[in-house]
C-alpha cells in the first residue's frame, strides 16, 4: 500500500532535484522511494 507525507527541505535543493528528475525522465515520487529504500539499506550494513 502507498501512502502520502510531507517533507519539508530548502527550496534550492528541491528545484535541483526536480531538474536532475525531470532531465533522467525520473518521476520524483518513485526516485525518492528508491533513496529511502538505498538508506535504509545501508544503515543496516552498519
């Protein structure tokens, strides 16, 4: 099941992000899905 948050970062860093995104053909939601994934990973290789 899918759920909706809010984030609140700088607005700089969210701009870049949607550019890199929308470069890629990366849709934001599934990309920031996949990061969380990756740290979440990676914290338990710690």
């Amino acid at each position: 099941m899918k759920t909706r948050f809010t984030l609140t970062i700088d607005e700089k860093l969210l701009e870049q992000f949607k550019e890199v995104c929308s470069k890629y053909g990366y849709k934001m939601s599934p990309k920031v899905g996949l990061l969380i994934k990756d740290f979440i990973e990676n914290a338990k290789k710690l």
